[in-house]
C-alpha cells in the first residue's frame, strides 16, 4: 500500500495509456499538443537544467498559463518521463536485421552513443534513475542491447551481468563527463582552461599536491593534448577492457 506522499513504483506516465491521450477532452488550448509541450521541455532542461524547470517556467517558454499545460500532463513527473524517453528517441539503434555484424563494433557503438546522449543531455541521468524507464524508446534501447548481448556466445546467466557491466560504467562515466562540461560552463571557462586552473589548485594542497606528483607518470603516459582528448582516450580504452572481459568470459564457459 502506497502511503499518502509517496510515489507508487508502477506510477508512470506509460501505463493505463496515459501517455498517447491527447488531452482531458473537451476545452483544451488550441495551438498544444504532447509534441510540442515535451519537444520545449527538453530545449528548456538542456538551456537551464532540471533544478530550474517548473510547470510555470514551461507555460511561459509555450507562452500559455500553467493550466493549459496540464490539459496535456497531470503532472510534472509525467512530463519528464515524456522528455527522458524522448531524448531516448536521439539514438542511433542497430539495424535489428543485421545479425551478421560484429557484436563487439555494435556494442561499442551503443555504448558511444549513450555516452553522447549523457554528455548532451545531463538532466537525463538523474531522471534515468528515478523512472522505470519502459516508454517507447527507452525499450527500444533495451532490446537493442540485449540483441547484441545475446551474440556474444556468454550463457543466459551472464548476460545480465554483462550488460551491467558495460552500460552501468557508461552510465557513470557520461554522467561525470555531463558534471563536469556542466561546471566548466558555469564558470565561464573552456574545459582546458578550468581543468588546468583545477589542477594549479590542487597542487596548492600538500596532500593533494603529493598525490599528483606521486600520478604524474602515469598522468603524462596517459597521452592527449585536450581534456576532451584525454576522456575519448580513457573511455575508448575503458570499453575495450570490458569487451575483452566478455571474450574471456566466453572463452571461459565454452
């Protein structure tokens, strides 16, 4: 039983087929629709974020009241779950028909595509861990990831671990990325410009400061001229570990 105040876990905007009315009926505002309310809420999280997005906020960017919105919604919580499955929609998905291409090449394909999608969008984390994440593209993802898992030749009992494997780390890594372009935005400087300022910091602390001398080799080995050369390097060669992992895996169990 759901106690007064609390959100149900079946609570979505997905069930019971409330995400394809097209408003309460009768008296709706002219010139709305779902499209175009979640279309402007998703320019809106990416311009101001999600701390600052409100109902009220919303109406003023559509240029219409408050109420005029929730003829669409019934409340903000299913207006983002709208927005985050839309950004979903972003995606490049494989080609279901395409049995014969490399698992190895699809999954690191989606896995850079989530990232991308992480990075531009970095109110969707939040969100992706806050819904059950079953709309339409959310669940196209899904069944992309685990066509291409299934491939791999790892038992019915892996996969799942596999898959947590890789898109838990894409998860964290893309989320961290988003945080931190996100910070460096706010402070008005590039990447390169804050992450050499962060660094100069630091070395002003004496434990932080040993630290970085005592990282310095492997800081330097770790090659790339930019921050943003430095994360491609990293994540590139992060993805890789884990596929190899699963090739072991397999190898293991045969």
């Amino acid at each position: 039983m759901v106690k007064a105040g609390e959100r149900s876990a079946r609570s979505s905007v997905w069930l019971e087929g409330k995400a394809r009315r097209g408003g309460r009926g009768g008296g709706q505002p002219s010139g709305l629709d779902r499209e175009r309310i979640t279309e402007v809420t998703v320019r809106l999280l990416d311009a101001e974020g999600l701390a600052k997005f409100s109902m009220r906020r919303l109406a003023a960017e559509l240029n219409v009241t408050a109420m005029s919105v929730y003829w669409y919604v019934d409340t903000k919580d299913e207006l983002l779950e709208l927005a985050l499955d839309a950004a979903f929609g972003e995606l490049q998905l494989p080609d279901p028909q395409d049995t014969g291409a490399d698992w190895r090449e699809q999954l690191r394909a989606l896995a850079t595509e989530y990232r991308a999608l992480l990075v531009r969008h970095p109110w969707l984390s939040p969100l992706a861990g806050q819904y059950l994440n079953i709309g339409p593209h959310a669940l196209a993802l899904s069944r992309s990831i685990q066509r291409v898992i299934r491939r791999t030749g790892l038992p019915a009992q892996r996969m799942t671990g596999a898959i947590s494997a890789v898109f838990q780390f894409v998860y964290g890594y893309g989320t961290l990325e988003a945080q931190f372009l996100t910070r460096t935005a706010d402070s008005g400087l590039t990447p390169d410009a804050y992450y050499q300022q962060a660094m100069s910091d630091a070395q002003q602390h004496p434990q932080a400061a040993d630290y970085i001398q005592e990282s310095k080799e492997i800081m330097d080995a770790r090659g790339g001229d930019t921050v943003q050369e430095m994360m491609d390097r990293d994540f590139t060669f992060a993805l890789d570990l884990l596929v190899a992992g699963i090739e072991a895996m397999v190898d293991r169990d045969r």
